[in-house]
C-alpha cells in the first residue's frame, strides 16, 4: 500500500501542474480577448445581472490597471450597489460583441468601479441573452412538413419571451417535442421589421386555460439576422429601462 501512494503522489503532482497550466493559458486568452476588443472611455455599455437583467446603460468613464470606472449614459445618479456584488458588462462594436463579468470594487452615486474582470461570455454565447415580452406580441404559427409546406393550418399565436437562440410561445394547438414550426409576423420593436422564424419545439409547458407553451429553438438563422434580433431585444431592454426611471421605479 506504501508504495502505490509514493507511486501516485507524483501523478497527482503532474494533474496539478497540468490544471495550472490550463487557467494560466485560459486567463491569458481572457485577457488577450478584453485587450484586443480595445474598451476606451465614453464606449457604451449595458450593465446587467447575472440573470442577464439591464439594470442601466452606462459609459466607460476610465479603464486603467484592469479595472473599468462606469457612469450613467445620461448622468442619471446610479442605483446603490453592494462591495463585491458581481455585475456583467455587455459591450457592442460594429457586429463584434463582448460580454464581462466583474464585481463592484467601489461606488457611489455617480460611478461604478468594476474590477477582476473575466470574458466568461463571447459573441458566439449571444443567445443567453433572453427578453421578455410585456405585451405578448401575436404572431402566426404553423407546423412544418417534411416537404417544407404547412404541415397544419396557421394559428395565432403569442410570444411570452424571445433570445437570439430560441423563443417561448403561448399557443392553442398541440405540438410534440421535435417538432419544427414556422413562426412569422413577430413585431418585438416598432423600430425593426417583423421578424419570421423557422424553430423547433424543445419543450412543452402544462395547458393554462386555453394555451399551451412551448419552447422552442430558432433553425437557420443567419448571422445579420441573429444581430437584428440582437438589436431588437437591446432596443426593448432601454425601452422598459426608461418606464421605469419615468415612474420613479428602483431598477
């Protein structure tokens, strides 16, 4: 027994310097990745939860030793926040995207201090990024046949919340997991067209009333489509941001 543990000890020893190495090369990509997206201050940005919830849009007022100071786009006071509280900060240029996460190293009405900052999320993990929808826009839904043709009768439908990878809907027809659908005429912001999307069904939710809902995940979706959903779900968030400031809500 003696000689199997000095016999594993330099093993265990090898599996340590071997997952050192590995955050050492996942730190440095990290890092390249925030260097190389080039933060400069009055850069807008969105500040979030990690619920993914907009909590305000802020400009970079400095970046400097690895910590990023933030205050309000429209020099609103900010909303008080807890030290440490961790926050993620989605920035936007062109069609490249960067997500951080960070916590609150310092605070006051007008700024927040963010340090130990990680790019966790990049532009390809976009789709976490879930909206949802007040006012449960209708839409019109059909089952796809194999041949591409309706494979049921269009039906309306409502859209409870939308990402850029999926969509949850409130329908009266029975669906199956697996299912793929044809879910057209989705008006999310007066500012962007109607948006139509091919889908297919990934879960089913118990029957309220006279609605089932179903989750589904977007097909086919190309990248200049999958930004102006982006851009659409963005111009909602600032949308509901502004209410609230206006009825005088805690954000």
């Amino acid at each position: 027994m003696l000689l199997n543990f000095r016999a594993a000890k330099p093993a265990e020893e090898a599996q340590t310097a071997q997952e050192e190495q590995v955050a050492q090369i996942a730190q440095a990509v990290e890092e390249r990745a925030i260097d190389e997206f080039d933060i400069q201050a009055g850069m807008r940005v969105d500040v979030l939860t990690l619920s993914n919830r907009l909590t305000f849009i802020g400009k970079v007022d400095s970046y400097r030793g690895g910590a990023l100071v933030i205050r309000d786009a429209r020099d609103y006071d900010l909303p008080p926040v807890l030290y440490n509280k961790e926050i993620r900060l989605r920035f936007a240029r062109g069609k490249s995207s960067l997500v951080l996460q960070g916590k609150i190293c310092g605070s006051s009405s007008q700024i927040w201090k963010v340090d130990r900052l990680e790019s966790k999320f990049t532009k390809e993990q976009r789709v976490y990024f879930r909206q949802r929808l007040s006012t449960n826009p209708p839409a019109t839904c059909y089952r796809r046949s194999l041949s591409g043709s309706p494979g049921t009768k269009p039906v309306r439908c409502e859209i409870v919340d939308v990402s850029a990878g999926g969509l949850l809907i409130k329908c009266r027809d029975k669906y199956e997991v697996g299912d793929h659908l044809i879910v057209s005429g989705i008006s999310i912001t007066e500012k962007e067209e109607d948006f139509n999307f091919v889908c297919q069904v990934r879960r089913v939710g118990e029957r309220e009333e006279t609605y089932i809902s179903y989750g589904c995940q977007l097909e086919t979706l190309s990248s200049k489509e999958q930004d102006r959903l982006l851009r659409a779900i963005f111009i909602v968030q600032r949308e509901e941001i502004r209410k609230q400031r206006e009825r005088g809500e805690e954000i």
